[in-house]
C-alpha cells in the first residue's frame, strides 16, 4: 500500500492492455511457427522459444509490479522477495535443465525405435 | 530484553502483530509474500522437474499443438485458441482484482463489492474451464496403439492424426465385452473394453493403403513426428498389445506417460490454488457487503487476499508458457 489515495484505474487498464497484446503475440506466434524462428536453434532452443521466455518474463514483471504493487513497497522488503526467489529459481532451473540433457545424452542411444 | 520475549497481550493483536510494520508493510501482508515466495518455490520445482525430464525425452515429448486442439461446442482443429481464452479469463480477473484494491483504498464500498463479485466470476469461469479441459484429455479423441516394447503408435492419413473410429471398420470378433457389476460375477466391474480389439485395427490397417503409423519420436530437424512407411508401420504394429483411448495415469494416447503425469499434476496443483483463491475471495466479498472493513477504517485484507489472486495469474502465466507454448 503506498498510502496515495489517487486512484490508479488508468494505469491498470494500460497495463491490462499491455499483458493482452503480449498474450495475443504469443499465440498468434504459437499458430503460425513461422520457419524461421521455429525449425533454427540458437542457444539450446528455438528462437521461437526464446522469444515465449522473453514475453512471459515481460508479463510476469508487469504483474508483479503493477498489479501485486511491488513499485510500492520499500526497497529491501522487495528485494528480500524477489532476489531471493529469482536466485533459487535460476539455481534450480540450470541445474535440472542441464541434468536432463545428461540424461539424455546418456539414455538416447539405448533407444531403439 | 523486551525484544526477545513474548509480551503479554489482550489477544487483540495475535493475528495483527500490533503496530510493528516492518519496512512500513503490516504483519498480515508481509506474511502473504513469504508465502508467496515459497509457493513459487514449489511451482518452479515442479515446473523445473518438468523441464528435465522434457529434456530428457526431447525426442518423443508430446506435441502440444497436436494434443490440446478442442473448444467446446465446436468440431475441428484450433490448437491455442481455448487456452489463451483461459489466460485472457485469468489476467481480466487480476484486473477486477487490482481495481477492487484500488477502489478499497478510496473506500468505495460497493464498488468493491462489484469488482470482487466480477473476479469471483472470472475465477469460476477459468476452474470451468480447465475441468472441461481435464475431461477432453482424459477422454482423448484419436486414441492409439501401445506396443510390447512401450511405444505408442498412432495413426495418420494425409499427414493429419486420425481416431481409430475413421479408419477400423466391422466388429471385434473376439467376443469380449465390457465387465461390468450388472453382468459380471461378483459386484465388481472390470477394465473397460475398447471398442475395437487389435485384431481388428491391423486387419484395417493392412487394408487401408491411405492409412500411415505415426511413431512418438520426432525429426529435430523437422519439429514433427516421424512417420513410418507402410510396411515397418506392419511390422511395428505386430508388435501392438494394447488400445489406448484416453489418458489415466499409467497410460495415454498422447505420448510418454509422464506427459500425462505433468499435465494433472502442475495444472492440477495450479486449478486447486485457483479453487481456494475463489474460496478466500467469496469470503472476503461477503465481509466487504457485511461492512466489516468499512468498520475497520481500511480494506487492507482486499489488497492481501489480492496478492495472491495475482500469484495464481502470475503462475499461470508460466504453465501456459511452459505446457502450451514451448
């Protein structure tokens, strides 16, 4: 609560319109899978991939700021918050993520299909 | 001294913490993000648990595009379309949500009231919607065939899925039928008996020439499943000990079983924190229309319950991301 009584409806309503047009890229990108960005890698994965993370972050910022009103709250109260959660999430992530590519390489080959 | 031991109190401030407000945000609400933090936690460990192992099989794993394609009401194929409806349903509640809040700090009673009474709705609206996407799954439209060495084989004509029902023709003629408590021995049923024995389906098959087998594994090259030729598709269907129809969570239709697995776990551990959200939001609306923040001077457990209304968005985003797009 950042104790300002003006009301904010404006900037919810253009934050909503943000989050939608972000959805509605991202689904019209799931639909088409244009070529380009789909059948490439780079960095792991499709671009296409990539671009998905991205705008999920992108939302993900702006309901955590916007909507769970993170911009109002003293500084380390936030931090306390999302540093923590971001480094453990990174931290796990990596690790699993790099774990199943092990996995993979090691058990593919014993596949026979 | 005084820090470190418990203070006598009247009772009225156990739940409150009193008048401490560490970095000016009171007891309730900075509780409900350490909560929410460590509820994210556990939703990245299940979403990074899904990860690895979709890592681990990133040459079989389901195509979302070909597994979630219904909308209700209407034949055909629309992968996305339903989903992005529940994302839309999900981030619109967030905003009756957030404009509640709003409209609590400016004490406007009734019309939080209206804004909490719209985001129940929504809520309502998206735990509907994913029962019915729970009953499509479970369900499943093509079905397939399991063979001895545990791979799943589907059917394609023209390069798109086709359900079993297209394509087997005449009747099982094996004799077995569904065992259930009215006809069988003792009041017990039994599992229940496809429509078509594989008999049938490999005598279709072969009679077919239209009819392609689809194999789980899948050209990186390509991002698509590999079709067989005609004949390996005999010879891999020889092998076939099992019609699948549906998904459980021993088997399914779609692909690797724990695809499955995931599928009810994740979005089923997300649909359950949406039903308690609801919960908690039907009882904050009627507090707001009995007036007991009005009494209280502020509307401060609006804001709280809010901020967890919006993790359940926030996570959503994530299993839509994770489940539907990648």
């Amino acid at each position: 609560m950042a104790h300002t009584h003006e009301s904010n409806v404006k900037k919810i309503w253009m934050v909503f319109g943000l989050l939608s047009v972000v959805t509605i890229v991202e689904v019209a990108l799931g639909i088409i899978k244009p070529d380009l960005l789909h059948k490439t890698s780079f960095l792991g994965t499709s671009p296409l991939n990539w671009i998905f993370i991205i705008l999920t972050l992108f939302k993900a910022y702006y309901i955590a700021w916007s909507f769970m009103h993170l911009e109002g709250e003293k500084k380390w109260f936030r931090r306390a918050v999302v540093w923590t959660g971001i480094f453990l999430i990174c931290y796990l992530v990596t690790l699993l993520l790099i774990e199943g590519n092990y996995l993979f390489d090691t058990l593919a080959p014993l596949v026979r299909w | 001294m005084e820090a470190n031991i418990a203070i006598p109190s009247d009772r009225k401030n156990t739940w409150s913490g009193g008048g401490v407000r560490p970095f000016s945000a009171s007891y309730g609400k900075m509780m409900m993000w350490f909560f929410i933090l460590s509820d994210a936690l556990t939703f990245s460990g299940f979403l990074a648990a899904y990860g690895l192992t979709r890592f681990k099989f990133i040459d079989s794993w389901p195509i979302a595009d070909e597994v979630f394609t219904h909308i209700p009401f209407i034949h055909g194929e629309f992968p996305m379309y339903y989903v992005a409806f529940m994302t839309f349903v999900l981030i619109f509640s967030s905003v009756t949500m957030v404009l509640a809040v709003d409209a609590g700090h400016q004490m406007k009673k009734s019309k939080v009231t209206w804004y909490m009474f719209a985001t129940i709705i929504g809520g309502l609206i998206f735990v509907g919607s994913q029962a019915w996407e729970w009953n499509t799954f479970i369900n499943g439209t093509y079905g397939a065939v399991k063979t001895t060495d545990g791979k799943l084989l589907q059917f394609v004509k023209d390069g798109h899925q086709i359900a079993l029902s297209d394509f087997v023709v005449g009747e099982r003629n094996d004799g077995r039928v569904t065992h259930t408590k009215k006809n069988g021995l003792w009041f017990e049923s039994g599992e229940e008996v496809s429509n078509y024995s594989l008999a049938q389906i490999k005598t279709s098959y072969a009679a077919n020439p239209s009819i392609f087998v689809r194999s789980e594994q899948i050209n990186l090259e390509e991002k698509q499943k590999i079709i067989f030729s005609r004949e390996k598709g005999l010879a891999e269907l020889a092998k076939a000990e099992q019609i699948v129809e549906g998904a459980n969570l021993e088997v399914n239709e779609y692909g690797n079983t724990i695809f499955a697995n995931f599928f009810f776990f994740i979005t089923g551990f997300h649909g359950f924190h949406v039903l308690s959200g609801i919960v908690l939001n039907i009882i904050i609306f009627f507090n707001v229309i009995l007036g007991t923040y009005e009494k209280r001077g502020h509307y401060e457990m609006v804001e709280k319950v809010g901020l967890y209304w919006h993790f359940v968005d926030l996570v959503w985003v994530f299993v839509f991301t994770f489940f539907y797009l990648v």
